[in-house]
C-alpha cells in the first residue's frame, strides 16, 4: 500500500515545527479569519515561510520557490496569459532545458498543469509557492501591468501573507488587494480586522482590528461634504468613487454600536456582455421589447446590477430610444450610443426614487431603469409605465422569480393587491432570478438562472392570486417557466460546479438529482 501522505498541519506537528496547542490555534484563527492553513501559521508566528514552504515540499515531493528570490522578465510572464494565471493561481518562472518552470499554489492541480502544457506545448515543471507571494504579484501586476515590467517583490522581513498585501492600511492599497484577490466587497468595521469578500466568503486581510478612529479616517476623504453632513446627522451614506489609478467603487457608509462600518464593492469600467456573463439569450429578447416589465432579482452580491447594465448597453447599442435611469449610486458609467442615455444618481440629481418617478413621465423617456425596486410607490410607477407603452426594468431582492411576484404584492395595503395583480399579469415580461455559484475549480463563480416569463397561464395564476402555483409548474418542462434546478444540474452535467455546491442553491434537490440522472444518460 502507498505511505498515507500527511495533512500540511500534522506534518508540522511530526516535523516538530509546531506543537499540538499551536496547531488548534491556527485551525481555531482560520476559522475565524478564512484563509489557507499555511496562512494563519505564518500569521501567527509559529513557522517562518521558509519553514513552511519547506515541509509543504516534503509533503508534495517538489521543490518550492520564495519569488523574493527571482526576478522574472515580462517575456517569460508572456508565456502564460493572465487570466489564467489569475485563475489557475500559478506564475511562469522559467524555461529549464525544454520544460517551462511553473510556480503554483495547489502544485496538485493537475488540470492546471495539462492547460498549460497544451497553450505552451511545452512540458511542465511545478515548484510550490506561497499563496500570499501569489497575492503580492497580482497587486504588482495591478500596478505594473501583466507582461510589462520585470517582476521583482521585496522581502517582507516575515510579515503574514495578508498583511503584505495592504500593509500601508491606506484605503488605495485595500481597494488595490480587493482587486487582486479578485474579490466582490471590501469590509472595514471598527474593531474588526479588515476583510475581503472572496467568492462569497470572507477572508481577513491581515493585521491588527481597526480601532474607530482608523476607520474614519480611512473612509474621510472619500466623502463630499454634504456626504459628511449627512453622516454626521445620523444617516447611511450610498454613494460612489473614483480612486485615483485603482478604479471605481460603489460603497456604503454606517454606523454600528462599536463605531463606523464601511463597505466597498468594485466597478469595472467595461460591462460586461452577455456571453461573458453566461445570460441566456431570451434576455436579450425581452430587452429589444417596446413595452413591458423586466424583472432582475436575486439576493446581494449576486450580480443583478451587473446584468441590468449588460441589458442597458443592448438597448443602447440596438435601439433609437431615450433611456432614463434611476440609481443609488450610479454604478456603470453608459456612453450614448445609438440611444441616449441619461442616468440620474439618487442625493446628487435627484431626491428619491419617488420623486424621480413622480417627474419622469415629463421626461419623454421610451425605456425607463430603476436600479432598485423598494416601496409601493416605485411599484406602482413602474407597473404603470410598463402598461403604458414604456419599457421597464429593474432589479430587487427576492430568493426566486415567484417570491419576487409575492414581494412586489405584498409592498400594497390588501385593499389595493387585486388592481395591482391585474395591472402586473398584463405588463410583465418576464423575472429573471439569478445567482452566482462557486466554481468546481475552487475560484470564480458562474451563474445559475431561474426564469418565469410572461403567458396565458402565468398572467392567470398572478391576476388570481395563485402564484405559489407556477413553483410546481416549473418542474413540468414549461416553456415560459424554468427551475434554477435546470440551470444547475447544466453546471453540475458540466463540470463548471460541484454538486455538494449547487444542492445548497436548489429549489428541490431530488428535482435535481432527477434532472442530473436524464443528462448523465444523454452524455
């Protein structure tokens, strides 16, 4: 029988490099700040990374590198794209004889490894890196730029992975390893170290906790002063920012009982397309509509602002309309194109959602865009100009299509729900429920759609009040009405998601199991 291969941690314990207690300290500070085990043993201080890098060697049979110690030329980094360096998390070092040299996180990523080997046409070589040297080269390469200059990082004298990468605690280098890490939000609460939210999880970003103080003035220059004032008089603060040679941020500032809470999420400057978003392409369809209701829910940080933009630009690309906006904040910047677009930021433009709706039919507006859906007011404005001859869309919370019909219901006094059901079954088009599902490859996500679009029996089933309905119906192969579970059993089918991952996004795992069996025997 093959040696039983040790666990990184009881490798360290056998090799006496730390002991028991220190071992459950570590396992006890990554479950409370993310990260990889080696991580929290060097932030801690038990092991140097030299130490660890060599047990993980021992372990792996490989030899490791300390990137501190090698300069690699923007030639070499050319040999390996950058997304899928990013990805893959791994980094050309070098050629040696035939076989290129490749640094790695996960070196037992043997897929990585043949993807590589089949852009190059070279054999491989991995050698093992430590994830927060990894981390440190992105945010050089952010800086930089990806094949341009020589890569050539500074010992950090034994500092932790995750401090190295934001050690100034400015807020341009937190913003910078959010955008390294490849991560949605930037966390900073008074009292808590600051974190990242990567693939939907947090990951500390290294360091001491935040005292109150060092949050607000983190967070000081990045406010207006009526955006101070505001603060100041006992109000959250929505807005967003450009931070010089960073990006652009939608971010949102609180108060909590320990002191202020802030929250970053990044803005690309191109939107996305709808092949890049993984969008199916009915979406495409409704919005190239004249008239109608589109709904984009889901639940935060699953990426409904992202697809009403892409939806936004079709139209702005495809039709001659005048396209009016609404958002709080604004958050992708459109060009006008073949439309004109005119977006309005909720606090700079104009008051409220309310009172921007009230004023928009003065406006002459074709397409009408509500970045968030809220209240019984901004309801009934948009069902109003769906069913007048405007195109309407908008995002908001829900945790499926039929729960988004439910919730924009139950917004209205019960004296008011049988109109409102009227005037929704005939000027919907169509909910389009999402989210964004950790990939099989560990990093990244991809989505998973549900969709319920407009019909005899859909409009039936809303104007009668028997929604709850359409959720069994959406297990009987309908046209109009399609499960989320179909959309995961295709990424399971696929291999793009685990299936331990999609049962905690399924509406009825055994409706899943049942979907999976039908494409396995199809393949």
């Amino acid at each position: 029988m093959p040696e039983k291969r040790l666990k990184i941690g009881e490798l360290l314990v056998a090799a006496k490099l730390i002991s028991p207690e220190q071992l459950t300290a570590v396992l006890t500070a990554q479950a409370q700040l993310g990260g990889t085990l080696g991580e929290n043993i060097v932030r801690l201080g038990f092991v140097t990374l030299e130490a660890l890098l060599e047990a993980l060697s021992s372990q792996a049979g490989l030899q490791h590198i300390n990137l501190t110690r090698v300069e690699i030329p923007p030639d070499t980094q050319k040999f390996i794209p950058e997304e899928v360096v990013r990805a893959r998390r791994m980094l050309p070092i070098g050629l040696e004889g035939t076989r290129l040299v490749v640094a790695m996180v996960d070196p037992t990523d043997l897929t990585a490894l043949s993807d590589v080997e089949f852009r190059t046409g070279r054999r491989t070589k991995p050698v093992i890196m430590s994830c927060g040297q990894f981390i440190e080269a992105l945010a050089f390469f952010q800086t930089h730029g990806y094949g341009v200059k020589p890569l050539a990082l500074q010992a950090a004298g034994g500092e932790p992975p995750g401090r190295e990468a934001g050690a100034e605690r400015t807020m341009p280098s937190l913003l910078t390893t959010l955008i390294a890490w490849k991560g949605q939000d930037l966390h900073l609460s008074a009292c808590a170290i600051p974190a990242i939210r990567v693939d939907n999880e947090l990951r500390r970003v290294g360091g001491p906790a935040l005292t109150p103080r060092e949050v607000e003035a983190l967070v000081r220059d990045l406010l207006t002063p009526a955006q101070r004032e505001g603060l100041a008089g006992g109000r959250e603060v929505d807005f967003s920012c450009t931070v010089d040679g960073v990006g652009r941020f939608r971010c949102n500032l609180y108060r909590q009982h320990r002191g202020l809470a802030f929250t970053a999420r990044h803005v690309a400057d191109v939107i996305p397309t709808a092949a890049e978003l993984g969008l199916p392409g009915c979406l495409r369809e409704y919005a190239l509509k004249h008239q109608g209701l589109i709904l984009i829910t889901g639940t935060t940080g699953h990426g409904k602002s992202t697809t009403l933009a892409c939806l936004v630009d079709i139209i702005n690309r495809e039709r001659k309309a005048n396209i009016i906006s609404i958002e709080d904040p604004i958050e992708f910047a459109h060009q006008h194109k073949t439309s004109n677009i005119n977006q309005r930021e909720v606090g700079t433009d104009t008051r409220s959602y309310a009172e921007a709706l009230r004023q928009i039919f003065h406006q002459n507006p074709d397409v009408i865009v509500v970045g968030e859906l809220r209240d019984a007011e901004s309801f009934a404005t948009a069902i109003s100009a769906a069913g007048t001859g405007h195109l309407v869309m908008g995002t908001m919370h829900s945790m499926s299509a039929t729960a988004a019909i439910d919730r924009t219901l139950d917004s209205f006094p019960a004296g008011q729900q049988a109109q409102v059901r009227a005037q929704l079954a005939e000027a919907l088009l169509v909910v389009f429920s999402q989210r964004l599902v950790r990939r099989a490859t560990g990093t990244g996500r991809v989505l998973a759609w549900e969709r319920m679009s407009t019909s005899l029996r859909v409009r039936n089933a809303i104007r009668d009040g028997k929604v709850h309905l359409l959720r069994g119906m959406m297990q009987m192969n309908m046209e109009e009405l399609v499960s989320i579970d179909a959309s995961l059993a295709d990424l399971v089918a696929g291999g793009k998601v685990a299936y331990e991952e999609a049962l905690k996004y399924a509406d009825n795992p055994t409706y899943l199991d049942d979907l999976l069996k039908v494409r396995r025997a199809v393949r």
